[in-house]
C-alpha cells in the first residue's frame, strides 16, 4: 500500500469543520458553545483524527517493509519498492514508500524502534509535515501474530494544512494492537480474510494554531479486507453513558467536554478512488449535537460509488438544545 495514497482516505472529514462554518451566521442559540466555536471544534476534532490515521497508514507501511518486525519476507513489488542507504548495524536508515519521511530501524535494542521522521515536503496531499513517530516493538513480537502489541508515539508530530496555513501538533503514546493477526500484504492473496487493528490512547496532546493545548483519549477499531482493492472500515470501541461506538473524547480548546461517537462505520475502498463511500458520526458538546452522513447523492440519498454526473455529498445536522433549533446543509466533498 502507498501510504501517500492511503493518507487521503480520511481527508474527507475535515471538511466537517468548514460545513459549520458556512451557516455559522444564521445560528443563534443563548447555548455556552458559539456556532463558531462547533466550527473550529468539529475542524479540530477532524483534523486530528485525519492526521493520526494518516500516520497510522505511514506505521504499518514502516512494519510491512522492515521483515525484523513483520517476520516474513517482503512481497516483490513491495520489495523492489525499498533502497537500503544504511549498512548493518543498529541504525539501518531505508527509504519507503512514505514520500515525505526517512525511516531510521534499529534491530539490535530492547526495544526495537522504526522511526519515521518527516521532512516537509509536499506530497500532493496540500499539506505539510515534520516531527516523527517512533514504533517500539519488544523484541520476540512478531506484528502479524494475533494480538501482538507494539507502542507508537507521536513526538511534535506538526501538520500544516496549506490552504490557510493552520498547523496542528500531536504527542503522545498509542497502544496498537493486531487482534486478528497476519499481514496486509496476504489480503490481496486472500480476499475472504479480515485484519483487525485497534488504536488506543489516554494522552494525545493537541497543540492548536492559537496556542492552546488538549489532551485527548482514542479508541478505534481499523478492519482491513480486499475486494478489488483494498477496504477498510473504521469504527468506535468506547463507551461513554449510551454512547457505545466512541472514537475520541476530551476537553476542546475551549474547555468544552466533547464525544466523538461513529453511529455508522466509516467506509473507504480503492475500487472507489479511496473515497469514503458511508458513514455516520455523532459530535457531541454539552449543549450541542452535531451529526454528518457520508456517501449522498445531491438529493440527500445513499447512493453507490459515483459515475458520470453522480457525486458523494455531506448531510450535517446541528442541534442547539438550548434553543432546540437544527440546521442542515448538503454540500459536495
């Protein structure tokens, strides 16, 4: 898989953000949350969840290609896809398939480490990258064996996106787990198996473009198959009161509690350029509950992966309760 083409599977959610803000002017609500603020909000939120899955793309390319983690050899296109610029020795440096990084392996430590070191440059994503992510594996862990454990931390981890130059800054530990076992590469061997993966964390720190700081807790479940390409569906595995699908949760920038609850799995295929073709996510603030569906027609139906004149639009519904008004918009992403 090319991580840089992977990447863009999530983009899509951060357009949540900017869908608040086109109708910020005509919400009025004696709620503690401004419409402005359930904008920048639902944009930090999807933002954040966008830029770490993207990373977590970036980490399971880093494994697949280093066969000291993986412990079988490497497909040939995968192969022939890797230069080694190191010789032997602790620190081998190997350049991937991620276009933006260098990725430094260390085979010999307890813990062995895949470091993944972004260098800034622009890979067509419209967005830039620095900082790095650090893979820990113990060693006598082999990540294609069910439930092996390995830790991934996000050290200054800064995203800028290039359209209005907001950068976004990551830290902090994640606990990824392949709960199924085996590798990505046999998927395309195998079209009737899965691959589990789940995300979890109690202190990802946020850094927004004003300065103030968040520490959010995660926790996703990624399942990959392959059906002409690959699929992947991403759902929430906490709960929180009646909320049972819960991806992410904490304070925003503003000190406002927040949930994140995924209602419908999020869907995203190869077949379909690696759009999201479904899903559903519930936003929730104290006074304010936002909801957006994925994979609509301009009429606001579910409708399949788009041809000539057909195009995949949002359904956001925003409900002050204070006021008890909704307000909804369908727009194109």
């Amino acid at each position: 898989m090319k991580t840089a083409t992977i990447s863009k599977l999530f983009i899509i959610t951060a357009f949540t953000g900017i869908l608040f803000s086109c109708k910020k002017s005509s919400v009025s609500s004696s709620s503690t949350e401004t419409s402005t603020q359930v904008a920048t909000s639902s944009d930090d939120v999807s933002r954040a969840s966008t830029e770490s899955d993207a990373s977590f793309d970036d980490v399971n390319t880093a494994m697949m290609t280093e066969t000291n983690v993986t412990g079988a050899a490497l497909a040939p296109a995968l192969r022939n896809g890797i230069q080694t610029l190191g010789g032997p020795g602790n620190n081998d440096t190997i350049s991937t398939t991620i276009c933006d990084a260098v990725v430094t392996v260390d085979t010999v430590d307890n813990p062995r480490t895949i470091t993944i070191t972004y260098n800034g440059n622009n890979c067509s994503m419209d967005r830039t990258r620095t900082g790095s992510v650090v893979i820990s594996i113990a060693k006598g862990v082999i990540w294609r064996n069910a439930g092996s454990v390995v830790t991934v931390t996000f050290n200054n981890l800064a995203i800028t996106r290039l359209i209005d130059n907001k950068t976004i800054t990551l830290n902090g530990t994640h606990t990824y787990t392949n709960v199924s076992g085996g590798s990505l590469i046999s998927l395309q061997n195998d079209p009737g198996e899965s691959i589990i993966h789940t995300v979890t964390s109690s202190d990802m720190g946020v850094t927004f473009d004003d300065g103030s700081k968040a520490t959010w807790s995660v926790a996703r479940q990624r399942t990959f198959t392959y059906n002409d390409g690959y699929v992947i569906t991403q759902t929430g595995t906490h709960t929180i009161d009646s909320l049972t699908n819960v991806s992410m949760w904490g304070t925003d920038r503003y000190g406002n509690a927040f949930t994140v609850d995924i209602l419908q799995p999020y869907v995203v295929t190869l077949s379909c350029s690696w759009l999201l073709t479904s899903g559903e996510v519930q936003l929730s603030l104290p006074n304010v509950t936002a909801t957006v569906n994925y994979g609509l027609n301009s009429g606001g139906v579910a409708t399949g992966c788009p041809v000539s004149g057909a195009y995949y639009y949002f359904d956001l519904s925003a409900t002050f309760t204070a006021s008890g008004k909704t307000y909804s918009v369908i727009l194109p992403y």
